[in-house]
C-alpha cells in the first residue's frame, strides 16, 4: 500500500489552535480529546487519502479539495497532489465559512 506524506499548512495549523484555544475555556478535556480525534484523522491521510470525498461547492474548482468531517463540527479541507496531502483548512462548521467559496 502506498503511502502519503501529509503536510499540514501554517494556516490549517493556526485554524486548529484557535479552535481548541476557545474550546479549552469552556471545557479543557474537550479539547484535549478534539484534538486527538483531530489529529488521528489527518494522519490517517497516509493511506488511502482518496476515500474521502470532493468538496462540491460553485466557487471551488471541480476535483481541487477533498472534505473530511470530524463529529459534524469540523470540516478539514485538503488536496492531494502526487504523493503529498496537503492539509489546506480546518474550519469549524458552525461559523460561517462563506469567504471559503466565494
């Protein structure tokens, strides 16, 4: 099975900081145990990244970001290219991402 080297950008990196800040002041174990799962689910990008599905929106590009869910509140976006994933997004599906697509 081939392997996928996973690249998280600086961006997705700040996205996921800030999520589980804010969370943390509410409830520290949450967050804590969000970012296990989330973390788990982006390094389970090294097999098989193609499972997940595209990320159908007008605005995006046909076939550019593949979409993964965690719990229906956090949509992670990346694009594979090659070998590589690149982790692009990490939003939190309650707010308002519309500046995404537009």
């Amino acid at each position: 099975m081939t392997q996928y080297k996973v690249i998280v950008a600086d961006r997705a990196k700040t996205m996921l900081g800030a999520y589980i800040k804010f969370l943390a002041r509410v409830n520290p174990a949450a967050a804590r145990e969000a970012k296990t799962k989330l973390l788990a689910v982006i390094r389970s990008q090294k097999d098989m990244p193609e499972r997940f599905p595209f990320l159908d929106e007008a605005f995006v590009p046909r076939g550019k970001y593949r979409k993964l869910f965690v719990d229906d509140w956090c949509l992670v976006l990346c694009q594979i290219k090659g070998q590589t994933v690149f982790v692009d997004y990490l939003l939190d599906c309650r707010q308002d991402y519309s500046w995404l697509i537009r």
